[in-house]
C-alpha cells in the first residue's frame, strides 16, 4: 500500500493524478499546512525537506514530485505514461 503524504491543490497534485490514473493501491495522508503540519517533527522524519508531497511504499520514502511521479509510472507495468527508451517522446516526459 502506498501512501501519498498530501495536501490539496499542491504539489501532491500531480502524483495524486497518477496514482488515481493507474489505479494504483494508495492511501492519502493529510498534511494540514495550516497548521504547518509539514514542519512537524513526525514529518520532517519522512521529509527533512518539510514540504509536501512524501511517497511511502513500505521501507522506501520519496519526496521531490518529479521522483515520485516517475516511481508510480514505473510501478504500473505497461504503463503508457512513460515512453519507452529510445522513443522520440521520451525527453519530453522528463
Ligand atoms: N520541489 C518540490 C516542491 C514541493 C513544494 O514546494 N511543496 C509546497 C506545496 S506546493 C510546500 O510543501 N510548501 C510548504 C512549505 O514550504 O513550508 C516538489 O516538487 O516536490
């Protein structure tokens, strides 16, 4: 189970989108930045960064949005978000 550490309208979005997309087994944590949930100390444990999103899948934990987009595309096999190497499309995805 991943689980997406979120916060509407962010950077989380693009992530969310992608998880949503490939129907992937995700649970969404709320990090309230309101109350600046994203400087706590629990948080910054996962993300010394102290933004928002973190990805965790089990042992391993993401951050930067570009990561975890590629890292949920690559879980999905046969996956059409990513062109495959080699494919002119290719650098556009990045
Ligand atoms: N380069 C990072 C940027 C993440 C980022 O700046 N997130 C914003 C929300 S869109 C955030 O956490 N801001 C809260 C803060 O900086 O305290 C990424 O793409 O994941």
């Amino acid at each position: 189970m991943l689980e997406l550490y979120y916060y509407p309208d962010n950077a989380s979005f693009a992530p969310h989108l992608l998880l949503a997309e490939t129907h992937a087994d995700y649970t969404l944590r709320l990090v309230d930045r309101n109350s600046n949930a994203q400087k706590s100390e629990e948080y910054l444990k996962l993300n010394p960064a102290g933004r928002i999103p973190t990805l965790v899948d089990g042992d391993l934990v993401l951050f930067e949005s570009p990561a975890i987009c590629i890292y949920i595309c690559e879980l999905d096999a046969g996956s059409t978000f990513i062109p495959p190497l080699g494919h002119p499309n290719r650098p556009l995805f990045f």
